[in-house]
C-alpha cells in the first residue's frame, strides 16, 4: 500500500471528492484508509462504562485507499507514486508528476 499514516491525501471520487485530509489510519487488509474531518458518520451509543453519557457519536469511516490520492509535499497537486531506491540503498517514494523524494512522515 502506497499511502501511510500521516500523508496529506485528497478524494478523488466519492461523495467528498476534491476534499483534503491527513490520514489517521491505515488498514492494508481491507485497502483502506480513515481520513481525518472526511466520511463521517454518526452512531448512537448505549450509555457504557467507557462512555457513560451515551447519545450520539460522530467518526470517521474508512475510504478505500484507491478512492484518495497523495498530494505531492511541494506542489500541493495530486500525484501518482513510484518507488526507486535511494542513496543509501532503501527503498524511497518518489511523486511520479515532480520526480521529487516524499518525505517520511
């Protein structure tokens, strides 16, 4: 999976197309990811231990990872990724429209 935890993505389809986030999770079982203010939704709770008040809860609902894009750090653009390896030897990505190195989040 080519998106983790920490990029800034935007949804490319769906009902919150065009709109930007951070990822808050990622999960490479399901191909999804949750972004943070996006796909929210609402869930009424039983008053529990953890939650004594109850009522109702607003979160984020996972996307599918091939509904977002990454944005490229330096243009601010939506960009496909590739890999190649780096200096020193690892594996880095690299915003396929820029050729620049995406940071490390």
């Amino acid at each position: 999976m080519k998106i983790r935890k920490g990029d800034t993505v935007q949804v490319i389809s769906g009902a919150n197309k065009g709109k930007q986030g951070t990822v808050l999770r990622v999960e490479p079982e399901k191909n999804r990811v949750v972004i943070e203010g996006l796909n929210l939704r609402k869930r009424h709770m039983k008053p529990s231990q953890t939650n004594p008040e109850g009522g109702i809860v607003e979160f984020e609902a996972p996307i599918h990872a091939s509904n977002v894009m990454l944005l490229d750090p330096a243009s601010g653009e939506p960009t496909r990724l590739r890999s190649q390896a780096g200096e020193d030897g690892r594996r880095e990505r690299v915003a396929a429209k820029s050729g620049r190195v995406i940071p490390r989040a």
